[in-house]
C-alpha cells in the first residue's frame, strides 16, 4: 500500500514529538526481532504505523497490551486521546535478499555472513514499526543483538557493544544498521571520529585504498566546513562498503553506505578513483543537504540530490584533487539527461506536488532529471547568481530549517534574499518546466551568431578556434531573447556551452561541425571534448567512433563513448542483421598495437572485450591472464572476455566453472552466472530464464547477473522466445518490491525489437502492473522509437 501525499500531510498534522527506541535481534539465521518502543503527541483521533509483513506481533498502547487492526502494512490505532503516547511493537520479520528490509548476505569466499537495513523511500517498514515518512523526523535510540566478534554500525555514536547514542531527530528513512565481521579503518579528524570498513574478504582493498579514502574524506570535510556555516550535524561520520547495495551509496546520518563495486579487486583506474571521491563528496553534502535540512514531501526529492550531485563533481574536481571529474560528467551522466528530459516521462527538476501524489510515484523521480539535468540546473544557478550570493542563500536556508523539512519556496526566498537578481523567475523556467532549450551557432557572411531555441535564460562559455581547431578565444557570455553576433570571431569554429555550464543541446552550424566531426580529438581541452562527443556522436555515431576514438587521449571519453554506442545503438536500436558489422567496427576502433598509457590501453581493453569476434584473441587473453600488449588483466575486465567467449561459443560449462573457482568470490559467482546463461544454445536460455523467474528469493545482483547473460543482440534467434516470457511475468515479479521492480525493468530484452514485439510491450502497458515497472517500459519504448 503506497502512502498518499494526503495521507501524509494529515498524519504530520496530527502528530508531533515523536521518538523511536529501537532493539533489533539478528543472532538467528531464520528471522530477525525488531522491537521499538514510540513515543509520540497526537491532536488525538486516528493515526496508523506502517509495519512491513511482519511474522509475529505484539502491540502495547500506553502500558495496555491491544490486538490493532493490521494487514501486513499498517497498524491502525483508532480514538487516541490528545496528548502524549507510547506503543511497543515487537515483532519477529524476515531477512530479505533484495536490500529492501533487513538484507542477508554470505560471502563465499570465507562463508561469513553479513546483514545490514540499507533504507530508504518507502521501506524503513521493512525494518521497524514507523510513521514512514520524511516530515516526521525523530531521534532514534539503537541495540543491537547480534554475534559478539561482529562490527555494528549505526547513526549514532557507539556507547557500548551493540549500543549506539541517540541520534539528533532525523527521517527514519535515513536509519541504517550494518553488522558484521568488518575490516575497519579509524581515526579521528577536527575532532569527529571516522572510520572506512568493508567485510573482510575485503581487507586488502581496504587497507590499499586507505589512505587516498582519508585523505578524500578530509578533503571534503575541511571544505563543507569552510563553505557552510553550520558546523557538521553529527557525531561522528563512518562510511562503509555494504554487500549488495541497491544503488551507489546512501546518505545515512554519520554512517554512509557506499557499493563495494567502489572498493574494485585489483587495478583501480583514475576513473575509479574520480568516481569515488565524486561519491564520497556527494555523500557528504546530504549531511546538509538532505539529512540537516530535509524535504517535507518527495517531490523536493531534487533538493536532496540535484545539490549533492552538483557538490559531488564539484568538490571532487576543487578540493579533492580528483581534475577530469566534470569532464566524466559532461561526457558519461549529462547526455543521459538530455535522453530523459526527451522521454514523455520528463518531468520538471522541480515538480509540483500534486505531481507526486504517492510514495509509488515518487520511487520514479530519482532519475536522470534529478540527477543528470538537476546537477546541470544548478551549476548554471551558481554561475548565473555567482557562488557568492548562492552560498549566502543556501547558508541562510539551512541555519533556519536545521534538522527540519523545507521546501523549493523556503530555499527560493532565501537565495532571493541573498542576490540582487530575480531567482523565482529564473526558478519558475528552469525548475518548473520540462524540456531543455538549444543553442544554435548560424552564419551570415562569416560572422557567427548563438541564438536560443527556448526561454531559459543561460550564462556559459563561448569558444572559438582555427579551422585547425587550435584554440583562439574564449568568453563567458548572457544569451537570453536576442541573438549574440561575434563580429570578430568571423570565419572561425565556434562552441558554444564550452565548459558545460548550462544544460542546452547544441545546434552547431555546418562549418563548426565538419570541422570538429573531422578532427574532434585534436581539440586540447578535454572538457570541451567531453561536450563534444555526446552531440556528434548521435548524429553518426559509428563512422565517428571509427574515425576518432583512436586517438582519443582521455581514458573517460573513450570508455563513455563506448558505453553510448553499445547501450543506445547496439542494445537497443540497431537491427540484428547491422550487430556483427557494428561489433567489428568498435573492435577495429579499441584494436592497439602497443599503448603506453595504461589507463588508456585499459578503456580500449574493455571495449575490445565485449566486441571483438576473435575467440582466438579472447583465449589468447584469458591464457596470459594479460593482453597482447602485455597488461594484466583484472577481474572485471577478465569476466568480460570470458562472458564475450561464452557469447561466441567458445567456452562451455566446464570452462566457466574453472574459472569461478579460480575466482572464488561473489564477483566470480556473479561473472559465471552472467557467463552460463550467455551461451549460445537453447539450453542455456532455459536455464537462465529459470533461475530468474522461478526462485522467489532471488537476490537483485543474482538477477541482473542472468539477464545480463541472456540477451544478446548476436543471438536474436535464441532469445526471441523469451522477450513475450518476460513481458507476461515481469508484472507479477515486479510486486516484490520497489528495488526488484527497477531491477526488472532494467532487464528489459537488450536488443532491438520488432514492430510486433513493440506492440506487444504497449499491450501490456495497457493492464494494470507497478508504478515502477511501467516507468522503465514506457522509458524503452521511448528510447527505442524516437
């Protein structure tokens, strides 16, 4: 049962004062005791908690045990005096596998065992009887029961085993427990106590990675410090790799939860490293931004994530040292936005409420709008206000909501206060509204001119170089209403929104164009590639990729190229007679006769990997564990080429099964699923199809493993069958749970579809399903007939 917005406002109307005492009980395998103790004022009449299928429970209200009305969500508490309250609800609930609840998870490559609450929207339910909902912010009081030798984390600061202090009032969906045999890293900075932890298969990682972890986390601290004037909201700040996290890391109050997938095995590239202090900084922020201050309802979702997004790039690139962080986003994370703000799913960065009328609903909005086009959104603030101004505004917003809720108006009169210029009409174009505007370069004897297509106003850098694109000039510029005619940069190659700062397609004129399409990679800066590529990739991507990719120096831009090319073309869009010659021209582009940059030897592997045809090559590989060019080969890039050789039917069951004992861990679990459901008979389709849709248990990871493996544009043979399988039994699996169904949905066919097949998915969008579900299908079907 989804919360309503009315629902929600009505219960925060009612209740105020509300505390959480909480004692978990994870010593058994079986189920897990969750006992929490409420306090509560209510205006008196009605109220409900939500209590997410519980196996057992017992209710006391106010010292007198009561049998509530309850089915399996909500515990109904009818003719509440006004006044003050307690309920105790004790209840026995089951582990999930799915990181909805209170996950499970043993790792085999030591066979200890993990759990951890990774909450969220919609299922701290799952965990604890809770009034499940953003504007009702509590303190909340933790213990834990659970294997002497573990590590417990939590919120709040240890006080003794298994025993954490009271955390200050913060939204329950913020909450997290980990435990478990952990490999901890400590230390204590401007007198807050830090910590790194991962299981402890993990420990070798960790302990490489330890010192560059602190030294980011410092980094960030000793900015956020400077920048905001309210000191760091909590005591202490530990941040943990979780197994099986269902995204990349969440914002938990003083414990964050990052994805070991941020922690690699073997080689970590600059990439890697850029990506995880973009996290860790995004993290961070939310302890402003989102934790200190939160908003009253999800549609304010983006002020939460817009802004970390923003302060994750933003701080990893000034003061973590990470330089090329912007570029990743321009090239990897905005084109997406611009698909999503394309798709008839676009919605407003900032959407009213009425728009998200359900928590349903809002598990949809944490999207590439307010994500991708939100960070973009408020990049171009900042550069419109000046960082100044900005500062002072959001500075003043969190001192006057500190550990409440507010809204876009409560931030907009703040940052209106702060600067001369007109924020909420700037806010009612670029917040309010849907849709981007785009940047046209024409020419009239020569002389360029930038017009807008639109009714945002933008501020950006203009850039102009020789037909040899050597650079010439560059200036910061307004573009409103009125076209901007550059009478001095006549008869040369002209970028607009060189250095991404607003969010605008870019409609280059011919002579911009051929020369930029002819000799993109001689361009020097590669942020203004990084802008580049995405705009003259869609338009003719492989012959481009054929031409340029060669001898693209940046590690980032190649692999964001290749994954455009492979996610948009090849697995979506490309008929499956165009697949093997589109294949062998990403193969022949990453082919390299010796590279000296490792990082870049390292993109052009990957790529080669999921491409090439050669089986003789592929084994060549796996033979030297290293490439022909003499780099080692590193489990993710290994599991590529052994998921490529399966693919090609050149390596059986036997072979797979070697290599998961020669890599006998989670990963290589993973990698051998993906690897056996690849292969290239009806057999291995069966079992795949399978071991997806007949264990109820199956975990996220395991899942996305197998459709990983099943659909291959090469085999469109041996996978037709099960394109109308999936669309019959998605729906049902989808009921799960929020998490499961985005997995589902991710697991749309990867390959192109038939007219027949296509309508066959709206066919099936015509009855009822999940929310969530519904918004990945439409979502493909978008992208696939644009």
């Amino acid at each position: 049962m989804s919360l309503t917005l009315d629902e929600a406002r009505a219960r925060a109307a009612a209740l105020s004062e509300i505390s959480y005492d909480l004692a978990l009980d994870v010593t058994s395998t079986d189920d897990f005791r969750s006992r929490a103790v409420i306090g509560f004022t209510t205006t008196g009449g009605g109220t409900f908690l939500e209590l997410h299928r519980a196996r057992t429970l017992d209710v006391v209200l106010d010292g007198t045990p009561i049998t509530p009305a309850y089915d399996g969500v909500r515990i109904v508490l009818d003719d509440l005096a006004p006044g003050k309250h307690e309920v105790i609800v004790d209840a026995r609930l089951s582990y999930v596998t799915d990181g909805e609840g209170l996950h499970t998870f043993t790792d085999p490559a030591d066979g200890e065992r993990y759990v951890g609450g990774y909450l969220g929207l919609d299922i701290t339910q799952r965990l604890f009887a809770c009034f499940d909902q953003l504007d009702l912010k509590a303190p909340i009081t933790l213990t834990v029961a659970a294997d002497p030798a573990w590590t417990v984390l939590s919120n709040g600061v240890p006080t003794g085993p298994g025993a954490f202090a009271t955390t200050p009032p913060i939204a329950c969906d913020l909450f997290v427990v980990a435990a478990g045999p952990f490999h901890s890293v400590r230390w204590e900075h401007a007198g807050v106590p830090m910590g790194w932890h991962a299981r402890r298969s993990l420990a070798a990682e960790l302990d490489r990675d330890a010192a560059e972890l602190r030294r980011v986390t410092e980094a960030c601290y000793d900015h956020f410090a400077r920048v905001f004037t309210e000191p760091f909201p909590f005591d202490s700040y530990d941040q943990v790799f979780v197994p099986e996290l269902n995204w990349g890391a969440q914002e938990n109050p003083g414990c964050v939860t990052f994805n070991e997938f941020m922690l690699p095995r073997g080689r970590v590239t600059d990439d890697d490293r850029r990506r995880r202090a973009m996290v860790i900084a995004h993290e961070m922020s939310h302890m402003w931004f989102g934790d200190l201050v939160s908003p009253v309802w999800w549609e304010d979702a983006w002020l939460n994530e817009s802004f970390a997004d923003y302060m994750g790039f933003e701080v990893a690139e000034t003061a973590a040292g990470c330089t090329g962080t912007r570029v990743s986003f321009e090239a990897l994370h905005k084109p997406g936005a611009y698909d999503a703000d394309r798709r008839r799913s676009t919605h407003p960065v900032a959407p009213d409420s009425a728009d998200v009328p359900d928590t349903a609903t809002a598990t949809t909005i944490f999207d590439e709008i307010s994500y991708g086009k939100g960070n973009a959104t408020v990049r171009q603030l900042v550069t419109w206000l000046g960082e100044d101004d900005f500062l002072t505004g959001v500075n003043a917003h969190l001192t006057a909501h500190r550990f409440g809720n507010a809204t876009l108006q409560d931030l907009l009169a703040a940052l209106d206060a702060a600067s001369p210029r007109d924020v909420r009409g700037w806010a009612d174009v670029w917040l309010r509204r849907s849709g981007h505007d785009t940047i046209r370069v024409t020419r009239s004897d020569g002389v360029p001119a930038l017009s807008r297509v639109g009714v945002r106003p933008h501020r950006f850098t203009v850039s102009a170089y020789t037909a040899e694109l050597e650079p010439v000039a560059s200036r910061l510029i307004d573009l409103g209403d009125e076209p901007l005619v550059l009478p001095d940069w006549s008869g040369l190659v002209v970028v607009p929104n060189a250095n991404g700062e607003t969010f605008a397609r870019l409609d280059l004129d011919q002579q911009s164009r051929d020369a930029l399409t002819e000799g993109l990679t001689t361009v020097p800066d590669p942020l203004v590639r990084a802008v580049l590529w995405p705009e003259l990739l869609d338009r003719d991507p492989l012959p481009l990729l054929a031409r340029q990719l060669p001898h693209e120096p940046s590690p980032t831009l190649i692999g964001a190229a290749l994954t455009r090319i492979r996610n948009r073309l090849i697995h979506r869009t490309l008929p499956a007679a165009a697949v093997p010659d589109a294949l062998a021209v990403v193969a022949a582009a990453c082919a390299t006769t010796g590279e000296p940059d490792e990082q870049r030897a390292v993109a052009l592997a990957r790529g080669l990997a999921w491409s090439t045809a050669d089986t003789a090559l592929l084994r060549r590989w796996l033979s030297a564990n290293a490439t022909d060019q003499g780099l080692t080969l590193d489990p993710e890039l290994r599991w590529a080429l052994v998921h490529r050789l399966a693919e090609l039917g050149g390596l059986d069951a036997a072979g797979i099964e070697a290599e998961r004992r020669r890599d006998d861990t989670a990963d290589g679990a993973l990698g051998a699923l993906t690897a056996l459901a690849a292969r290239p008979s009806e057999s291995a389709k069966a079992e795949a199809w399978a071991a997806m849709t007949e264990d109820p248990g199956v975990s996220v990871r395991r899942f996305r493993a197998l459709a990983a493996g099943l659909w291959s544009p090469s085999q469109r043979e041996l996978v037709a069958p099960y394109i109308p399988a999936y669309l019959a039994a998605a729906p049902t699996l989808a009921r799960r749970g929020s998490a499961f169904a985005a997995e589902i949905g991710r697991a749309f066919p990867a390959l192109a579809l038939t007219d027949q097949e296509h309508e066959g998915v709206r066919e099936a969008l015509r009855h009822d399903m999940p929310t969530v579900l519904r918004r990945h299908w439409d979502d493909e079907l978008d992208d696939r007939t644009a």
